[in-house]
C-alpha cells in the first residue's frame, strides 16, 4: 500500500484591524413613502421594522504611517451599510465626503453601499413638493449627520481581527425575467423555470479571544417582497434575516446586495409584512447553516493519519496556520477604478419624455373625471415612470460612455468587488467561477445607482423593465466583467510579486 500524502484544507480568511457600530436610521412615520408607480399612498403610515445604518471600518493589520496622498487607499477601507433602496449620487458623494472628513482619510476609502429595500421609499430631495416630500431634506441632513458620528463610533472599536469566509446556499432568491403568454410580453416577476444564483457567501469577523463581533452576509436578491400595497417603512427580508442571525451568533449581522438585477422573491410583490418576515428567517436560518461549517480562527484541517478500530479510520483536526501562512492572510490592497460604458444608441431624449410626460398626464385627468379607477391607476403609474426618467436622464453624466467607478480589494484570501448600479447575476457568477476558490465579495448599489441595470446582453430587446430603462448599451455588463476580471487578476499578481512568489 503506497503512503498517504499529508493533506489540508484551507478555509479562505483574512487578517485585518476592524472597527464595527450601528444606528438607527429609521426615517418618520408621514414621510414621502411611494416607491411604486401603481402605490395608491404617499406617506409611509407606520414602521415594520427600523432601517439600520452599519459602518465596517477596515485596516491592515500593521497600520501605515506617513503614507502619500497618493498611496491613501492603502490606509483604511470604511463600508457603509444602509437600510435605503436608491439615493441620488449627490447625495451618496455628499455623505462619503462627510465620513471621509471625520475619518479624517480619503473620500475613496468610503464605500456607501444600499440594501435596496423598496420598503424605505425614495429618498430624494427632488420630491420634496410631494406630500411628505417636505420631510426628506432634513431627513438626509440627519442620516449624514449620524453616519459622521457612526464613522469615529466605528474608529473606537477598532482592533485585530480575523474574517472567516464561507459559502452556504438559500433558494429564497429567484430569477424575475418572465414571459406572460397571457399578455404577450416579458414582465419582472417569478419565473420557475429561470436561472437563479443561489449562492451565500458569509464571513465570521472575530476578534483575538475568538468572539464574533460581525456577520457579514453577500446575496443577491432584491427586497422587494413588499411593494404597492405595502404602506410601513421596512427593510424586506433583510430585518428579519438580520434579527434570525444576530440571536444565535451573536455581534452584529451586516448585508452587503449582490448582483440581484434578474433576481428577486420567490415569494414578493406582496403587502403583508409576515411574508417579509419568512423571506427573512429563510436567509437567516441559511446563514446560520453556513456560519456552523466554518472551523476555528487561523486554522487549517488537517488530515492526521490512520487509527485501526475495527477497520482504518482516517483522523483530521484543526491545526494552527505555520507563520509564512498566517502571514498572507494579512495581504492588504486596494484600488479605484473607472470603466467606460458606452451609452444606448436609443436611449430617450428629454423632449420625447415630456412629451410621453403630458399625454399621460392628460389620459389620468380623464380618467379621474370618468370615475375610471383603474385606468386612473394605470396612466398615474405611467407618470410616475417618465417623471423618473426625466430625473435619470438630468443626472447622466455628458458624453458617450458612462465613467463607472469601482472599488477593487484585497484582503488576504478574500477578493471585494464594490460597484455601482445593478447588474444581472452573471456579473458575480462568472467572477466567482474565474477566482475559485477565492471568496469574492460583490457589492452592488455602492456609491451609487446610476447608470441603473446593467443587464445581460441577451436581455436586451424584450421590453422587460431592466432593458427598457438601462442607460448603457447591450455588451456593457460583459465589457464589465472582462475588465473587473483583468484588474483583479492584475492585483493579484501584484500581491504575489510583492511576497515574493511566481505568479
């Protein structure tokens, strides 16, 4: 019989100083609430659960002092965790260049990252002649108010840690691209028979005694169990998933929006707050499956070697990481980036859109006079539509291509990948494929909204909702992934060359 070659698991982790606070930030019951086209409310009239802000402020373990302008990002990394679905990118620069003055660093070192939860309503200073509207100004005063305070909380905590990364799986998430036979056409809702990432990827951050102080929770699906008929502030499922999470591991549970553009519940679209809930415990109940598979801090598994009783038994246990490996863990890197996205050739003019705007306008007044409900609901929707097409056309940036600027990380065996916008699945599927078995961290919505869904190029041309107000044209999510891929396999390299490695 030949001998058996010692073997080992590696369980991915990383080695950092971490600094971890949480706040409320739950706007006022009276508050412009409406989300949806085909809501009959504009106030938010109660709260399901409270919206919460979580700051994960990140270092290397070794802090750098005296750095260059220059070299800032290698100072610190502060993740911005919030409970809305979209701000306006004004108002994301305006609280990034807030936390970056009381953290006293660089505006790139702030990543502002949304849950996407259609249950915060739509947070913009442009609605405050809406009613409630007038209540969304000093609202966002106070948010950027409170995540200052957050940042120096977040500071004050700061100590060594470890970020255990695991992957589980939850099937809560559904692909939302649906041909309605009925009606002819595609609609965003729960299609049965479409691909759906099901993929979890958590992270156990620990400090040196071995307590969980945070779980970091990556999926993708977008919070939209509650919608029209929904008339309370919530965060969806995330409230319940966090709350699932947090009384069994304990410390606090933060949610980071994967690449969810095709993806939805399977169960959403609904008013009953209990739906949200159970959405929420499935993820949860999920999380906590993947949290009990990750073995102990700074160790590996370990194959030991045979033990007769009765027949061969193969033994393992969970050995200590030698130095040169505990070592790697401690890789600290991070980069900005921008990557053109050329425009849609067909994308809407402003005079065609007023000029949509005032049809539709006209048809609801008739409506209303006719006493004709549903028709009334139908063209207020339709307004609705082309008032926010006016505002996403106004906030495009001049030119040809859309500049989207994104946030590459390392931290030892862990990949961060921080965009904006909202991307079809295939973005985090394809870059999680290419980089196995590193974990890849995908956080969409970051520092941004705009330029809106970036789908899939053969989701163009089907009038379903993503294709027709996407603002970049169709190869724009592959010409995505094929840059991200570059520059991350780019840093890589760097960091292999930088420990003394071949590549």
């Amino acid at each position: 019989m030949k001998p058996i070659k010692p073997l080992s698991v590696e369980t991915p982790q990383s080695r950092c100083r971490a600094g971890l606070a949480r706040v409320d930030i739950t706007p006022p019951v009276g508050i412009y609430h409406r989300m949806w086209g085909a809501a009959l409310h504009d106030r938010a009239e109660g709260i399901h659960r409270p919206l919460l802000a979580t700051i994960l402020w990140l270092e290397p373990l070794t802090p750098v002092q005296g750095i260059a302008p220059a070299a800032a990002l290698e100072t610190c990394h502060i993740v911005i965790a919030i409970d809305h679905c979209i701000l306006d990118g004004e108002e994301m620069l305006r609280i990034r260049q807030g936390v970056a003055a009381a953290a006293e660093t660089s505006v790139d070192n702030i990543s502002l990252t949304l849950s996407h939860t259609h249950g915060s309503g739509w947070m913009s200073r442009s609605r405050a002649d809406l009613p409630g509207g007038e209540l969304i100004g000093p609202y966002l005063d106070r948010l950027a108010d409170q995540l200052q305070t957050l940042a120096r909380s977040a500071r004050a905590t700061l100590a060594p840690a470890t970020i255990m990364h695991g992957y589980g799986h939850c099937s809560m998430a559904a692909h939302r691209d649906f041909w309605d036979p009925a009606a002819g056409r595609f609609i965003c809702g729960f299609n049965p028979t479409g691909p759906a990432d099901d993929t979890l990827l958590i992270a156990r951050i620990s400090d040196d005694t071995g307590t969980t102080r945070a779980v970091l929770v990556n999926y993708a699906c977008h919070p939209t169990t509650l919608a029209w008929d929904n008339r309370a502030i919530s965060p969806d499922w995330i409230g319940a998933m966090r709350e699932t999470v947090e009384s069994v591991a304990g410390g606090v549970c933060m949610f980071l929006q994967g690449a969810s553009g095709d993806l939805g519940p399977r169960d959403g679209f609904v008013g009953d707050l209990g739906v949200a809930d159970r959405n929420g415990r499935q993820v949860g109940h999920a999380v906590l499956s993947a949290l009990e598979a990750l073995p102990p801090d700074g160790t590996r598994f370990t194959y030991t070697g045979p033990v007769i009783s009765g027949t061969w038994i193969g033994t393992w246990c969970h050995a200590p990481l030698d130095d040169r490996s505990a070592e790697r863990k401690s890789v600290w890197r991070w980069q900005r980036h921008t990557i053109e996205l050329l425009y849609r050739p067909e994308l809407p003019t402003k005079e065609d859109t007023l000029r949509q705007l005032a049809s539709l306008e006209f048809q609801e007044r008739a409506a209303h006079a006719a006493g004709d409900a549903a028709l009334e609901r139908d063209c207020h929707a339709g307004v609705e539509q082309m008032n926010r097409q006016l505002f996403r056309l106004k906030t495009l940036p001049a030119g040809k291509a859309y500049p989207l600027a994104i946030t590459i990380g390392q931290i030892g065996d862990a990949v961060w990948i921080l965009v904006p916008a909202e991307l079809y699945q295939v973005f985090q599927t394809t870059l999680r494929y290419r980089f196995a078995p590193r974990p890849v961290i995908i956080s969409t919505l970051t520092d941004n909204w705009q330029p809106g869904y970036i789908p899939a190029s053969s989701s163009y041309g089907y009038g379903i909702y993503q294709d027709v107000i996407a603002a970049v044209a169709p190869g724009s999510l592959e010409v995505l992934i094929k840059s991200v891929t570059r520059l991350v396999r780019e840093m890589l390299l760097e960091s292999e060359k930088a420990a003394g490695n071949s590549p």
